[in-house]
C-alpha cells in the first residue's frame, strides 16, 4: 500500500495524479541524451495518438448502444398497449362467464341434493343385501372350487365387516365368515405343499393366501430355504472340481447343474411371489452368486488354465449363462458382476503377459552378464547385445499384445460389446506401461547395486542405451501396433490418447542412473589405483625419474576400456582434438600455476550427470579419477625428483588420454591442477625441460 501510495504521489509519474510536466522535461532534459530525449517524444506522440483513437471507438459504440435502445423502448410501448387492451377485454368475459355459472349452480341445487340422496340409499340396500348372502356365497364358491371368487367377495365385504361387526346384525355374519375364510386357507395351504401342484397352481395358492392377509415372510422362507439347500450341494460338488478339471469342464458343468436350477428357482419365485419390490430374491441370488464367482475366479488362477483359448472358450459359456440369469433375476448387480467377471479375467491375463515378460527378460540379462563376466567388452560385440535384447523384448510385448486380442473375437458373447474392447486397450497399454516400468526399474536396482553385486559396467551401457532406445521410438512403436491391433480387433472403437510421458520419465531416469553408476564405477576404479599409489610413496625421497610409473598405464587401459565400449553404442558429439591442441602444457612460467590463477579458472563439476555420448562418459569418469589425483597430491609433500616424477606421470597421462577424444580443456586443467598442487607442497620446485620429458615417456 505504502509504495502505490508514493508512486502516485510521485510528480514524475506520467500515470500518476500529481504528474508535474514542467518538473518531468526538466528531469528529462537533464538526464537523457538528445536521441533518448526524441524517442521519448515519439512515444508519447504514439500513445497519445492510440488513446484519442480508443475514446473516439468507445464514444461511437455507446452512441450505437444508445440508439439501439431508445428504439426497444419505443416499441415496447406500443407492444404493451396492445396487450392491455386484450387483457380488459379477457377480465370482462370472465366476469360474464363466472356469473352465468353461478346462477345455474343455484337454480339446480335442490335437485341435485335429492338425486344423490336416493342414489345413497340404493348403494346401501345393495350392500346390505351383499352382506346378507355373503356366507351362502363364500360356501357355494369353495365347494365348486372357485376359490378366486370366494376371497374376491370375501375382500370386498372385509372393510364393512371390520366397521360394523360390532353391531348384533352383523356380528354373526362376520363370525360366520370368519370360519369359512379359515377352512379356505387351510385348504390353500394344504395346496400349496402338495408335491402334485402345478406351478400355475402354486401361484393362484400364494397369490389368494396374500389376498387373505397370509404373511409372505412365512412362505418365502419354506421355499428358499429348500432352494438353498439343494443348491449347496451343487457348489460342494463344483468346488471338489475345482482342482481337478479345466476351466472348459468346470463351466459346462456349473452351468448345467447349479445355474440352471438357480434360473428355475427365480422363475417358480417369480410366478409365485408378484412382489417387485421384494428384495429377497436378489439377496438370495447374490449370495449363491457370490459363492459362484469365488470358485470361478480359483479356477481361473490355476495353472493349467492360463492358455488364452480354453480361457476364452470358458469365460465365453460362462458369459452367457450369466446373461440369461440376469434377464430372470433383473439384477443390475447381477449384470454389473457378469462383466466385472470379463474385466477382471482379461486383467488376469495381461498381469500374467507382463510378469512372464519380466521373468523371460531377467533370464536374457543374466545370461547377458554371464557373457559379458567371461569374454570382457574386447571380444563382444555390444552392439549386437543391445540390438538381440530389444528386438527380444518387443517381439515379447507385441506377442502378449495379440494374445491379448482373442478377447475381442467376434463369435464371443461380449467380444464386440464395447467396455470389453476398452478393457482389452486399457490392459494391453498396462501390459506396455508395466514393462517399461519393470524394465526402469530393474535398471536403476542394478545401478545402485552395481559395485556390491559386480555388475560388467558394459551391461549398464547396454541397459542405459535400450532404456534410450525404448523412449525415444520402442514405446511409440508399441502404442502403434497396439492402435493397429486394435483397429483390426475392434473396429469404430474410439481409443483414449494415451500419456506417455510417465513411462519417459521412468525411463529417461533408468538410463541416466545407469550411466552415472558407468562413470562413477570406471572414475573411482582408476581414482583408487591413483589414490593408493600416490599415498603409498615416499615422493620427499624419490629417485630420479626413469619413466611414467605403472598406474599410469594401469588407469590408462581401464579408461580405455571404458572408452572402446562407450564407442560401441554411444555417438561421439566432439570432434577429434588437432596436433596444435596436443602440445605440453609444462612450458609454462611457475607463476602460471598459482593460487590466484586456479581461484578465476572455470570451476569443474566432478559428479555431473553423465550425458548419453561416448565424450561425455570418457570426460565423467576422467573427471572423477583425475580430481582424485589432485586430491591425493595435495595431502603430500615433494621432493624435487619426485615432483619430475609425478611431471613424467602427468605428461604420459596427457599423451595417452588424449587420443580417446577426451575434453582437451577438461584433462589440460585437471592434470595441470594436480602439477600445480605438487608444486606447491615440493620443497625444491624444479620441472624438467618438456623435450626431456617427452625424451622419458618415450623411452618409459
């Protein structure tokens, strides 16, 4: 609040309320050049000439508005009194009207009162005169077996029955009725459990006994509980098979035993009990159901199960069978697990595609690393590794792909329903996402654990390149023969766009942790034959040197070797350094390697990541075995042989390493880093003559 506050106080501020001009040209006058002093004009000119032209479009756009609107008014007030004319005219015909009925209402009131008077009492003779014969009648319709029409006049005559059987005249007419009503629903029930009724007959029986106010918690529950016992031996039987036969046998024999009498228990139910809205029916259902789809699903998991046809073929009549349940039972829930029963089997399918992809893919890796442990990277081709390997795993993804495609045939009972097709694409794109990510995965464990477990550094070469491979075209690749599968399988299916920068990260991540651990393993290899022996010599009492020492070609060789195998799968993206750029660095003054020096040069970042090309690799691992070096000098104290000596190794190093397309910049300043820092630490700092030093590593 405070600086808005100053800003619009401020007479400087062209936008503010208290600008002074005189104030603001003496400012500019003052501080700014002619040019900045023109520019400015223009500016002002320019903007002064763009405001005018917005105020002149806003006057002519309200200057329409306004037009516009005065002409609504105009006709709105012409419309109104048009229609407050009609109005005054409709409330008097309704006056007109609403006197006129009433006047009628009058003259016929007296009427109409003695009409319905006498229509009363004949309706009530006539009900008394039904009351009367009521007990002849109920007897008659029970001895000629018209029990329908026995309760019909029996329901009708309950109501007056109930209100009056209090009174003398009624009361033994009621008892009477009472009796007879009782002897027909024993009768009824008797019916209802004889083994020779029909089901027709079983109907009218429940039906009239509802009629008579019988419960239907009572007969429901005789029935089911019968239902249900009959059914549990069916499922004890199916789960002794459960082990023992396919997944074809064991639905054939579900459906024709336990299905089959579960349909004609719902239908009898239905026929029996015309209660929509009864709940007990479908509980009674879900829970045989429930038990069903349990066994199912424990035969699906076995192993003897998992080919894709039989699976199909089962999961196939299974389908069915349930269809035509869920038209008896008219169960959404019913319908609902029927196609979660399909989800759920073709979900089963593709984790069991990606879990034999990863354990096939780990067999390959480590016969891989067997190869790789007994011949080294100078007599394998990486290469033709790396190319074996991801041809291996896409052929496996886009096999399990097709598989997964038999879900999608058109003679199957839900092969062309569409949540099937776009279950088939949601787990054939986890099959892809799941082996990506298993593949990630497995790349960055073996990079953590490269050192512990002795992993060849060229398998996380190869690891890091197929990781590189598979982002930039294996998943695309795979997304579009599963598009084209997909396509052929199921066509007119519209397939979600699928996000694949997850599995890119996944991915990107693996091959960088690969390619660090390379660095960092093959950087501290040569960084500990350095480290032991520049802290393990005597370099105050050195002997004269007579050639670089044999570390200096140890670490040559393990970089070279790391060198060679980068090349093989990685570009190389710096040029070849010239002869000029190769030249000593040790002709230099003394006073070229100071404190002062080393504090402006380009600081050097050791643990980096490590870029996805052979110079980048050689440069990483340089970097950590060289600034080692550095490290390890500056712990030690020189004499003047021994800082010749370490002359003789730094320009050997120099020479060699050079040649493997190293950073020139890069090795120059570290190796010239770990002579100054000898220098520092000598207490008789005399280098030797280049060309003598060249004379020595040639001999050496």
């Amino acid at each position: 609040m405070a600086q808005s506050k100053d800003k619009e106080e401020n007479p400087l501020d062209i936008d503010g309320s208290n600008f002074n001009p005189d104030m603001y040209m003496d400012c500019l006058l003052k501080c700014a050049t002619l040019k900045q002093v023109m520019d400015k004009e223009a500016e002002v000119v320019t903007q002064s000439q763009f405001l005018q032209s917005e105020m002149q479009t806003l006057v002519y756009e309200n200057y329409n508005k306004f037009i516009s609107a005065t002409e609504t008014v105009r006709k709105m007030r012409t419309d109104f009194k048009i229609m407050q004319e009609e109005m005054n005219k409709l409330s008097e015909n309704m006056n007109k009207i609403t006197s006129f009925s009433t006047e009628i209402s009058d003259s016929l009131r007296d009427s109409g009162n003695n009409v319905s008077r006498l229509c009363g009492t004949r309706q009530l003779l006539d009900k008394l005169q039904f009351l009367f014969l009521l007990p002849t009648q109920l007897n008659k319709a029970i001895v000629d077996g018209r029990y329908a029409d026995a309760v019909h006049d029996y329901s009708h005559a309950q109501r007056v029955l109930q209100k009056y059987g209090n009174q003398p005249s009624f009361q033994s007419i009621q008892t009477e009725c009472s009796e007879i009503i009782y002897g027909l629903k024993k009768t009824l029930r008797e019916r209802l459990l004889s083994p020779d009724t029909s089901a027709s007959e079983l109907a009218q029986c429940v039906s009239l006994l509802r009629q008579l106010q019988e419960t239907d918690s009572s007969l429901q529950d005789i029935f089911l509980s019968c239902a249900e016992s009959r059914l549990d031996q069916h499922l004890q039987s199916l789960s002794s098979m459960v082990e023992s036969i396919d997944i074809l046998e064991w639905v054939e024999k579900c459906n024709s035993t336990l299905l089959a009498d579960l349909g004609i228990v719902i239908s009898c139910y239905h026929e029996m009990f015309q209660d929509k809205d009864s709940t007990n029916i479908p509980d009674f259902a879900d829970k045989i159901m429930l038990q069903v789809f349990h066994l199912f699903e424990e035969v699906v998991k076995r192993p003897d199960n998992i080919g894709t046809d039989i699976l199909v073929r089962g999961l196939d009549k299974f389908f069915r069978k349930l269809q035509a349940m869920t038209e008896i039972i008219s169960s959404d829930t019913m319908s609902n697990k029927a196609v979660d029963v399909v989800i759920q089997c073709i979900n089963h399918k593709a984790t069991i595609q990606y879990l034999s992809i990863q354990s096939q893919f780990k067999d390959s890796l480590t016969k891989v690393r067997q190869s790789l442990a007994s011949k080294g990277s100078e007599t394998t081709d990486l290469k033709d590794i790396l190319n074996s390997l991801q041809v291996y795993l896409m052929q496996k993804v886009q096999a399990s792909l097709l598989d997964l495609m038999a879900f999608l045939q058109n003679n199957l009972s839900f092969g062309l329903k569409p949540w099937c097709a776009k279950a088939v694409a949601d787990t054939c794109w986890k099959v892809i996402t799941e082996t990506m990510v298993n593949l990630s995965e497995m790349v960055k464990k073996m990079a953590y654990l490269q050192t512990s477990n002795n992993i060849p550094f060229q398998l996380l070469l190869i690891l890091a390149k197929l990781c590189l491979e598979m982002q930039e075209s294996g998943v695309t690749t795979l997304h579009t023969h599963l598009l084209k599968l997909l396509e052929e399988s199921a066509p007119g299916l519209t397939v979600e766009k699928r996000d694949t920068n997850s599995i890119m990260v996944h991915l990107s991540t693996a091959a960088q942790a690969a390619l660090d651990s390379e660095v960092v393993f093959i950087g501290q290899t040569a960084a500990q034959m350095l480290r032991v022996s520049v802290l393990a010599r005597d370099w105050l009492r050195a002997p004269e040197p007579r050639g670089p020492r044999a570390v200096c070609r140890r670490v040559v060789e393990t970089l070279a070797g790391a060198d060679s195998a980068a090349s093989q799968l990685f570009p190389t993206s710096m040029k070849p350094s010239s002869d000029s750029s190769r030249r000593t660095i040790w002709s230099r003054a003394p006073s070229s390697f100071s404190p002062l020096n080393r504090i402006f040069s380009e600081r050097i970042e050791v643990f980096s990541p490590a870029g996805a090309d052979r110079a980048a690799l050689s440069n990483g691992a340089l970097k950590v075995a060289l600034k080692a070096l550095v490290e390890c000098v500056r712990l030690r104290t020189f004499g003047k042989h021994g800082l010749q000596q370490l002359q003789v190794d730094v320009h050997f190093l120099q020479q060699r390493l050079s040649c493997m397309g190293n950073d020139e910049r890069l090795l120059n300043a570290l190796l010239e880093d770990a002579l100054a820092s000898a220098q520092l630490r000598c207490v008789d700092p005399q280098l030797m003559e280049p060309s003598i030093v060249d004379i020595i590593c040639e001999r050496g």
